[in-house]
C-alpha cells in the first residue's frame, strides 16, 4: 500500500514550523545565522524520515490488516520523538544550550506535541486505505466481542488533543511568569508581556490548526463508513437487495455494517419468498383458466416467450428504449400469463363449443377481457397498486383491441393501446394460427406470418409486426421447444 506525499510533507512542515517557533521567541537563538539553525533541522528531519520510511517498508509493507493503523502511529510519533531528542542533544552538546532547563525541553515537547497530531493525522489516513482495501477486496473483518469502540476512540482522542494543547500553553506560561520574575525594569516587564502573548498566540493557531487537520481526517474517515452505509439502503429502496455494507471495523460502524447486511439478506429472503408467492398465484390462476379451456398450458408458456422475444428486441431500438427497461420486459413477461384468465367466468356452452360462435356468444366471448379486468382490480382494492398489478390489467384488457380501432372491449386504436397489449395481440394470434384446435388444423408458420403481414397497420401495430419479422426465427425455435402435448410444457409458467 503506498503512502501518499502529503504524509511525507508533514516532516517538511514540522521542521519549518519549528525553526519559525525558535527564531520568534528563543532568545538562544537570536546570535545564531540562518543555516547554523537550519542546517541540523533539516538534518535531523531528513534522517527522521528516512528511518520512518525504513521502519513502514519493514513493518507495513505487507501489512493490510485492522492493525496497520496503529503500527503507523507508533512508528510516526516515535521517530518524531526520536527527532526531538536529536535536535535537544546536539542544541546541548554542540551549541551549549541548557537542556535541562527550558530550551531542550521546548525542543523535546515542540516536536513531540507536533508529532502526535501528525501521527493521528497518519493513523487515520491508514484506517481509511485499510478500509478501502477490505472492501474492495470483499473482505470482512471477524467482529470480536471485546472490540473497540468509535465513540471511545474519539474521546480519548479528544481529551488527549486538549491535554497535549493545555500542557504546552501551561509551560509556556510557567516559562515566561519565570522570566518576568527576572525582569526589574518596566521595559522588560511589558515586553515579557508581550511575548507571552505572541508565543501564546502562535502556539495556539498551531496546536488549532494540527487538531483542525485531524477532525477533517476523522470526518472523511466517519464519511467513508456512513457513505458505505447511505449506498447500501439506497440500492436496497430501489429493490436492490444483491449489494451489501463493507464490515471494515471492530467498533459500532463494523456491528452497524454487520446488522444492515443481516436486514439486507432478511428482506431479500423476504422478497423472494413473495416473488415465488406471486408466481404461484398467476400459474394457479393461468392453470385455472386452462382448465376450462380448449387451449393449453403450452399456449400460456409460447405466448408468454412470444412476449418476451418481441419486448426485448424493441428495447434495443432507440424509441423504446426508455421505455422497456429490464424491469419493465420481465414484469410484462411475467404478467402475459393472466391475458385469458376472465374465461373462466364464460360459461362452458360458449367457452368449449366446438364449431363457430354464433354473433351473441361472440359477444359473451368477448367479456372475459372485462371479467378479468375485473378480478384484477378487486385484487388491486384488496393489495394496493403494484406495477406488476399495472401490466397484468392491461394485458387482460386491451390484448384484443386493434391498431385501427376496430376491437375490442373499448375500441381502443393506435398508441392509446398500451405496448403490452399490442406486443400479446401479435403473439396471441400467432400462437392460435399455429396451434391446432377442434374447430381448426394448425396452420405453418408461413401462412400465420403472412396472415399477421396482412393486419400490419389495421389489427397489430406496425412496429411490433417488423419486430415479429425480426425474430421470427425465435418464434419457430419456440413454438418446436414447447409445442403442446410436450412434458415441459406443463412446468412453471413464470419460471
């Protein structure tokens, strides 16, 4: 895992701010020349990051776990410390500061306080990479029951970050209390004063700025565990119960991610179990249909593919694409079965005739679109609305209308005819040409698809027509596959 630069400019960023600290206000250092303060700075900076980058290839490079973070912050806050005492030790040794007294200490504790915002500022950084790699990798992590907790975590981070902050103003006001306890003269007095207040200002917008640096790092942190979170409940309110929160953590996000995909896979358990429900209420209904019918549950099943064939061949055409998404193709597909389920209120001298319909059985015949348009609707009073419930009334009631008008039950014509019912017209009638009947022999595919060319613009809408033109080789492999009297043609109709 590579660490990204900014991490490395914390060095270059500490070293300045300490240089900057010293020549503002240490009084040691005002005989000194630029390089002669910089020069050992950089040095001891430099060599600090080295061995930090040492120190991470050995202990980090092969290192993906939950417990990288930590092991980066250890490795940060004990190099810088190591610098700290570095620069106290040469300051000491080679400049002749005191170190005991408070030049070396402001040294040690400058680097150090420093030194702990940039390593949480690391830590949090690694817990975000670490995330990002166990969820992309699918990984989930074992929830333990003696897991960490978030909300400690922050706590400790707060009142440590207060803590590091109080210190070092408390010090820095000892020190400067202490001087001007040395001082006799007003002069000196007020511009003690004064350099308590610049020293008191600028450890302040530092310290201010460190722990304003972490809080932007805990929000990403916390934004990429609510984030995973937000993604997961929309797919799953847009039905998509296939997706699932990456368990990255051992804290309350982690059992958080873990309760959510528990819900996910509930409701998805859920949810099929209604779907097998629904599709075992339309084959009772579609079979009860059957029964009092002279056609077969292989009629139900060819018409249905029928549907399915010339549904997903439109799609692809630009017009309609919008309009027959997948969910849209496999909700018409899965309500085609129902088109003839009002026969079964026709009664059985009109229904099973063998010959002809005289003109007044034709029109009780007719009434089955409008008894099934009816039973629909009573379970929709009952249910509430649903798409599915949408397609089923309209493919019930309108799969007899025609382009021109001239159907029937409501004489619907054109466009006014939703797409369902003019996509089962074409498939309806094909399957009645082709398939054999008491009162007639089947016809061949070509006479039933010369029959249809004929009705392109008056019975079937023109472009569902060029459509079956276009798929007419499916229609004949499924019309083979599923002819009557076949064993699979009494499975699932909806399968």
């Amino acid at each position: 895992m590579k660490t990204d630069a900014w991490n490395v400019n914390h060095y270059a960023i500490a070293c300045g701010l300490l240089a900057l600290y010293g020549i503002a206000v240490c009084p040691l250092l005002e005989s000194l020349s630029v390089a002669t303060l910089m020069v050992p700075m950089v040095i001891a900076f430099g060599c600090g990051l080295l061995v930090r980058n040492a120190l991470r290839r050995w202990l980090l490079s092969s290192d993906l776990s939950l417990s990288r973070p930590r092991r980066a912050f250890i490795i940060e806050w004990a190099t810088l410390l190591a610098v700290g005492f570095g620069l106290a030790v040469f300051n000491h040794t080679v400049l002749e500061f005191p170190f005991a007294s408070h030049s070396g200490l402001k040294v040690v504790l400058g680097v150090a306080s420093i030194g702990f915002f940039v390593s949480i500022d690391v830590m949090l950084h690694e817990q975000m990479a670490v995330g990002r790699h166990l969820k992309q990798e699918g990984i989930a992590v074992q929830l333990e029951a003696s897991r960490q907790s978030f909300s400690r975590r922050l706590f400790v981070l707060s009142t440590v970050s207060i803590l590091v902050v109080s210190m070092v103003l408390v010090l820095l006001i000892y020190k400067q209390l202490l001087f001007l306890s040395w001082q006799e003269s007003l002069e000196d007095l007020n511009k003690v004063w004064l350099a308590i207040l610049f020293e008191s200002v600028f450890v302040v917008a530092i310290m201010t700025a460190y722990i304003a640096k972490v809080m932007k790092s805990s929000s990403r942190v916390l934004a990429f565990y609510l984030g995973n979170q937000k993604d997961a409940l929309e797919r799953v309110s847009e039905g998509n119960y296939t997706g699932s929160v990456p368990v990255v953590s051992r804290d309350e996000f982690g059992d958080i991610a873990r309760h959510t995909n528990d819900m996910i896979q509930t409701i998805a358990a859920r949810s099929a179990e209604l779907q097998r429900t629904q599709d075992a209420t339309i084959l009772a209904l579609a079979a009860l249909a059957e029964t009092r019918d002279n056609e077969t549950g292989a009629h139900i099943m060819r018409t249905q593919y029928y549907v399915r064939e010339l549904a997903e061949y439109l799609a692809n055409q630009p017009a309609y694409r919008d309009t027959l998404t997948p969910d849209t193709v496999k909700l018409i597909y899965k309500s085609t079965p129902l088109h003839d389920i009002g026969k079964v209120g026709i009664p059985d001298d009109v229904l099973l005739k063998p010959g002809k319909l005289s003109e007044d059985e034709y029109e009780i015949m007719k009434t089955h679109t409008t008894l099934g348009l009816h039973a629909l609707v009573v379970v929709e009073t009952e249910l509430g609305q649903s798409n599915f419930l949408n397609y089923a009334k309209d493919v019930v009631a309108t799969h007899h209308e025609r382009w021109d008008g001239n159907g029937y039950p409501a004489g619907l014509a054109g466009e006014s005819i939703p797409l369902c019912g003019r996509l089962m017209a074409v498939a309806d009638v094909y399957d009645a040409l082709t398939s054999k009947r008491v009162y007639k022999p089947a016809f061949s595919h070509e006479k039933a698809r010369s029959i249809i060319l004929e009705g392109r613009g008056s019975q079937f809408d023109p472009t569902v027509v060029d459509a079956f033109v276009e798929c007419e080789s499916a229609f004949i492999a499924i019309a083979n596959r599923h002819s009557d009297g076949e064993p699979e043609a009494s499975q699932s109709l909806v399968a």
